[in-house]
C-alpha cells in the first residue's frame, strides 16, 4: 500500500526496458519545463523589460557615476510612447556594441537649442530635429557626449526606456529607489 511499495514493485516488475521509460519519461518532463522557463525568460528580458547596469559621469546627477542598477521595459519606444524628459536605452551612434543611457531633450520636428561646449564658451546654437530622429542629452552637460556631438539620432536606435532604479544597498531605508524624475 505505501508509494514506495508501489514503485519498488514497478521497478521490479516492469524488467530493464520499463526502468528506462520512466527514467526518460521523467528526464524529458523536467527538460521541458526548464525549456519553458528559459522562453519565458528571453521573452521577458529582450522584448518586456530587464535590469541593466548604468554607469558614467554622463547622467548624474540622475544616476551615479559608480553605476546604478536601473529597469529598462521595451515596449513603450515601438509604441511612439517616449517622449522629451524620458531617460532612455540607446544604442551608441559611435560603437553599436555599446548601450548608453541618455535623456530625451527633443522628438522630430522640434527646435532645439543647446550650449556647443559648456566647458570653454556659452556659445549656443539651434537645430531643427529632422524626421525619424531624436536630440539625446546627459544631464551632466559638462561631461557627456551626446547629440551635441554626433547630432540628431535615429528613433531606431532606442533600445527601451528608463522607468525604474534599483539600489541595491544594506542601508535602511534605501536611498533612490524608484521612477526616475
């Protein structure tokens, strides 16, 4: 009557063959649902959203220079739902394997107006945001190169948008977590 008189006897009864169809059949059950978690997985991270690590000079002080761990979702930008004061995912205009994190300061057809260098004059200048593209800024003018460098990007290379940071810290109560400003 017990589950292990019941397995014992199949095991003994069942001969050679037997043992390996429930050794398979079990094999397979659980391959399948590790299968299942890592579709589910890829799905979630590179079409949904996913944690990323950000680091630089080049957005403080919105996040820190040492890094800050912060949640990108991937479905806002492929639904034209980003928008000017949005930090973003873009995917470097200069090297395409490099992500970096930016703020969306204009959208096509607007006007920008923006300081040529920070560092050295107050020199500005204007530009008229062409089709398809976007005019991308670190909030940290003095040490970012953006679309004042390399000028206005392609709306394609906007990987996600920004919605989330997460500390991850053994200070209570966590200091700056949560919705980007």
């Amino acid at each position: 009557g017990t589950r292990e008189g019941v397995e014992c006897r199949i095991w003994t009864s069942c001969g050679y063959m037997g043992k390996w169809k429930i050794l398979a059949k079990a094999a397979i059950e659980r391959t399948a649902i590790v299968a299942k978690f890592i579709c589910l997985y890829h799905i979630t991270d590179s079409y949904l959203f996913s944690p990323t690590i950000v680091s630089g000079p080049s957005m403080l002080p919105t996040l820190n220079m040492t890094g800050d761990v912060i949640l990108a979702e991937y479905v806002s930008h492929r639904l034209g739902k980003v928008g000017p004061g949005d930090v973003v995912l873009v995917r470097s205009p200069e090297n395409p394997r490099k992500t970096i994190s930016k703020r969306i300061v204009g959208m096509e057809g607007d006007t920008v107006t923006y300081i040529v260098d920070p560092n050295f004059s107050l020199r500005s200048r204007t530009i008229l945001v062409p089709k398809g593209h976007v005019w991308i800024q670190g909030d940290n003018m003095y040490a970012s190169k953006d679309s004042r460098h390399y000028g206005p990007i392609p709306y394609g290379l906007i990987l996600g948008k920004v919605f989330c940071r997460v500390i991850i810290s053994f200070v209570w109560p966590p200091d700056g977590f949560g919705a980007l400003g």
